[in-house]
C-alpha cells in the first residue's frame, strides 16, 4: 500500500486499545490493535490516512479528530481484507482476500468515525 501515501508525513497522536499476544518464542507481549500513518501530498494537499487493524477477531472504530482545515468533503476509501488472518488467494480461491473500495460524501473532518474490520488494512483518501 506505499502507492497510497504521499511523501510529507503529518504529525498525528493515535490512541489505540492493545491487546496480548504469543511470541514465536512462546513469550507474552502486548501490541496496540491498530497501527496508522498519515501523509500529504504537497502539491495537491490530498491526505492519504493507512489505518492497520492488526486484531485477528475484533473490528475497531477508527475516530478522526482534528482535521477542521478540510471542512467536509468526498473521501475514497479501500479496505484489503479476508474472512480470516490466514486467509490467501490462489488458483482454487482468487478472492479470498479482496479490497472493498467505497466512496463517502460530506465527511466531517471535525468528527469522522469508519469502522476498521479485524485484520485488514484501510486507505482513506481526501479527492483531489
């Protein structure tokens, strides 16, 4: 997904629930449930937000606060997602893991919320 970022990177803060999981090594470690960058293109200033659900099972709201410089406008969403984190494609199973692409309108930049599922990765494009 580095083909959806822009080469200035945007300071943001991200709170994130963790959770616990096991080590190749058979020892506990806690790891944050969700991972993010957020770029811009500096010529265009489209924002480019990659949201990570590293979760196997749970779905988490994503919750988008602070950008009121963008006002409201259409975003242009990609989710690569599949039924489970050991989900592949291949000859017998070519969409086993697919990217759902959906497009919002009058997104409030102020108070934006998007449901990120269990193990998937999710770009969130201001229009040009």
């Amino acid at each position: 997904y580095t083909n959806h970022t822009f080469e200035n990177i945007v300071h943001s803060v991200l709170e994130s629930p963790s959770f616990d999981v096991e080590a190749s090594d058979g020892t506990a470690t806690t790891v944050k449930q969700l991972d993010a960058i957020v770029t811009r293109d500096v010529t265009t200033h489209q924002l480019s937000i990659v949201l990570v659900n590293l979760h196997s099972e749970d779905n988490l709201i994503c919750k988008i606060r602070g950008l009121t410089e963008l006002g409201s406008g259409t975003v242009n969403i990609q989710t690569l997602n599949g039924d489970s984190v050991t989900a592949y494609n291949d000859i017998d199973r070519p969409d086993d893991v697919t990217i759902h692409s959906q497009t919002l309108s009058n997104v409030d930049w102020h108070d934006f919320e998007f449901n990120c599922p269990a193990h998937s990765v999710t770009v969130i494009k201001t229009a040009t």
